[in-house]
C-alpha cells in the first residue's frame, strides 16, 4: 500500500525565543519537499497552512511566554494530526517552533491508544525541552514539550491528549541532546528518560545508537519522528534560532534517518524549529528535506536486505 502522506503548515514562532520559526513551513515547499517525496512513488497532499494567533512578543508570564496563544496552536496542530491519522495518513507537520509538538504528540498518542498500538517518539534535538515553569530560565515554550507531554507543565498543554500524562518517559528517546539547563538536568534524570547525548554518540558512534533507539519495534509500533532542526551541526544547518556547536555530521544525520527508514515503521513526523530568517539561501530547509528523503527511504544503491 502506497503511503499517503500529508503537509500541515503550523507557521509559528509562539513558543520560540527567536523571530522566524514561522517562514519555516513556506521554506520547506520552496525547498520542493511535496515534488521530491513524490519522486520516490509517495503520495503527497499538502493541505496548506493552520491559523492562528499572531506572536505579540511579550515578556514571560508566571514563567510562560505567550501561554494562551501556545495552546490556542496546539490545539490547531492536534486536530489537524488527529484527523490526518484518523483517515489512515501519515502526517508531516511543517514547523513553526517546538511547542507545537506537544499538539502533535498528543494527537499521535491518543490515536495510538484509540487504535491499540504500542508508541516510541525519537526525539532528534540539541535541547532536551524538558523545562517547567519553575526551572525554565527563559519561559520560552519550545523548552517545554518534553515535560508537558510527561504531565508537567500547564494544564491545558498536559491534558491535550486523552489521558494525562500523554505518554511516559520511557516511550521518548532523545538523541543528539548537548545542552540541557541546569535545573532541568535534574529533571530529566529523576524522570528516567532515556537520552542518547552527543557523548554517548562520540562515543558507540551513531550506529549503535540508533541500534538501541530502534531496540524493540515490532509490526504494532507506531513510530513518530519529532526533528528538530538544531539537532544537526550548526556548521551544516545554520537556519535555527538557537544554534549549539557540536551537532551531528551530514553522514551520522544521514544514517540516524537511513536506519529509521529501514525500519518500515515511521508514522508520522514533525520537521521543527527551522528559521529562515537566519538561514543562509535556503541551505537548512534543503539539507532538511534531503534528511526527510533520506528518512522515506531514499538510498543510494538498492540496498540487498
Ligand atoms: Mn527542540
């Protein structure tokens, strides 16, 4: 069966600490992304944008930045996901900043239960987003999607998906992580999440690292791949509001999506935190979309299995 696949365009930067994350989806199809998936025998429709509120950039609140227009996005994002799964599609959605994940995930893990499948969220990022409104430094919500979807954070985000918490720690693995904030570095680990940091990659390298985050996926595992675009090497991708040196190669980026591919078993996607505004002649949303090819199974030779 042909994968249909569908575009949802979340432009946003609500939850973001830079300007710019909101051109991210419009980069993404001048990046050819529908023409180029499509050459691989995929089915794409691109359903156009969501809409919703404009960024009024204001200081944090009771540490939250722009809190009631966060939620009003992701619920737009979780209707629109929940009703892509629902029809059978895989859905891409097409950031906009990394709050939105929460709408997303949420969507995929209340489907997930609807329909009695297992589910692992990869986590590709620089940043482990496990931030709560006590420990966060900035109040920025694409810090926070880790630990809303884990059940801390404002009500409304935590309670997005159909039960609370959305999903438990150890259905997330993050990997590619190299800059957590303090607070939230206790966090994490009183939480048990699994991370696979850029020491433990430097260290088994990338393939036995995607070995272990791939451990245990059977024909009922929905997998959903959350890629935030900072998770690479700033040197390769700099078109991200919050760069951190030390990234992934083009070749570890490479494989870490070839290996996901080879599983058969993506589901659904989110491509996030892509910045425009801070690109240089579009070259992130290109290597972004050559990673998304790779990650649909693009290879270069037929590959014997
Ligand atoms: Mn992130």
């Amino acid at each position: 069966m042909t994968q249909r696949i569908v575009l949802i365009g979340a432009p946003t930067d609500i939850g973001a600490g830079a300007r710019g994350a909101s051109m991210g989806p419009e980069a993404l199809r001048v990046a050819d992304i529908k023409p180029i998936l499509e050459s691989h025998g995929l089915s794409v429709e691109d359903h156009g944008n969501l809409a919703g509120p404009t960024n009024p950039w204001l200081p944090p609140v009771a540490g939250y930045r722009h809190l009631a227009e966060v939620i009003e996005w992701n619920r737009a994002v979780h209707d629109a996901m929940l009703a892509a799964l629902q029809a059978g599609q895989l859905p891409i959605l097409l950031g906009g900043d990394h709050s939105l994940a929460v709408g997303s995930i949420s969507a995929v893990a209340r489907h997930c239960r609807a329909v009695g499948k297992k589910l692992r969220v990869l986590w590709l990022d620089a940043h482990a987003d496990f931030n709560t409104s006590t420990i966060t430094p900035s109040g920025n919500l694409h810090g926070m999607p880790v630990a809303c979807l884990c059940g801390h954070g404002p009500a409304e985000l935590v309670s997005m998906s159909d039960q609370v918490p959305a999903i438990e720690p150890w259905n997330i693995y993050q990997i590619g992580i190299r800059s957590v904030d303090q607070g939230e570095k206790r966090f994490v680990h009183e939480m048990g999440l699994d991370v696979f940091d850029m020491r433990f990659i430097d260290e088994n390298g990338m393939r036995h690292t995607m070995e272990q985050a791939l451990l245990g996926l059977d024909d009922n595992t929905h997998l959903h791949v959350s890629f935030d675009v900072d998770f690479l090497d700033p040197e390769i991708a700099p078109g991200v509001g919050t760069l951190v040196p030390g990234g992934p190669t083009y070749r570890e980026a490479q494989l870490c999506m070839e290996m996901i591919a080879d599983t058969g078993r993506l589901a659904s996607l989110d491509v996030v935190e892509l910045n425009p505004a801070l690109d240089v002649r579009n070259k992130t949303a290109d290597l972004a979309v050559d990673l998304i090819e790779s990650l649909f199974g693009k290879s270069t030779l037929m590959r014997r299995s």
